[in-house]
C-alpha cells in the first residue's frame, strides 16, 4: 500500500493545505490554555493538561517555516495529538484547521528534498485536481528536537503529578 492509498487528515497551516497520515493519528482535539515558558524552543506551542497527562503541542507552522513569528492560536484551531512517536513521548501538532479526512488520494508524487519544507514534507497528493504537501510525521522533528520535548514533558509531567493535576 503507498501513500495514496492511506486515508489522509487534510490540513489548514498558516494558509497552506497539508496533509497527513490519519495511521499517525490519535484524536483531533479543540485548542486550550498552553502552558509555555522560556527558552523552550520556539517550535514548542507549549504544554497542555491532557486528562492528567503533559502533552507537548508543536506550533507546526513554526516547523515548516522557522523563521515564521509565533502566533496565538485562535478559536477555530487544533491540536492533533499523535500517536506515540520515537522518544515515546507524547505529542502533539498545533494547527489552524483539521479540515477533512480523505479515504485516499488520487495520486502521489515525491519531491525534490530542497521543497521538502525544512524536511517534514514526504511529497505531494493528489486530492481533486489539487497537490497538497504530505507530512512525514517521523520527519517533522530532529530526534534531537524530540529528545529535548520529551525532558521538559516529563518535568512537566512530573509537577503534574506532585500538584495532583494543577497548574497546566
């Protein structure tokens, strides 16, 4: 089975389609109160208090486009939690809009690694005529990146825990 035979979760990021693979997929949440602190790195949106757990929420237009200023997530954005990824850490994709699911794609087409859009794009599908750039969820992130998200989950998690779900 090849990209275009997955079904797909269509998204909205900073004006541009994407797509990713809904096998990446845990749930589709609506947007809430981000705990974030500095340094944390800039592509981390921030922390949010998922039913008792710290889930770290990536700004992914920060990923695709890092010299990109930060913005507020609005009404209307998600937050897509992913499922368990290298680190096994739990994670999450800040994004303007989870728009649609497609069953699959009419096509598939790899791109050149220099349009690869800081390397988390796979390539492109075909959805009705259109091209929509296909995330790689293993490539979004440098493991390093991953490594660095998963400490300050666990930090995190662990003030969690010692104020029995308070303060996220």
């Amino acid at each position: 089975m090849g990209p275009a035979d997955e079904s797909h979760l269509l998204l909205d990021v900073a004006g541009s389609e994407m797509a990713l693979p809904m096998s990446a997929v845990a749930e589709i949440l609506p947007v809430t109160r981000f705990e974030r602190q500095a340094p944390w790195p800039r592509i981390l949106a921030g922390f949010m208090n998922l039913r008792g757990e710290a889930l770290a929420v990536i700004d992914l237009a920060g990923v695709l486009d890092p010299d990109r200023p930060a913005e507020r997530p609005d009404l209307y954005s998600h937050v897509v939690r992913l499922k368990p990824s290298r680190t096994g850490a739990p994670l999450a994709l800040l994004v303007d809009r989870a728009s649609d699911i497609r069953p699959r794609a009419e096509g598939f087409s790899e791109i050149d690694e220099a349009a690869s859009a800081n390397g988390a794009v796979a390539g492109q599908l075909e959805f009705e005529g259109r091209l929509v750039p296909r995330l790689d969820p293993e490539r979004l992130l440098l493991l390093q990146e991953e490594l660095r998200v998963a400490e300050l989950a666990q930090t995190l998690q662990a003030r969690l825990h010692d104020s029995e779900g308070a303060g996220l």
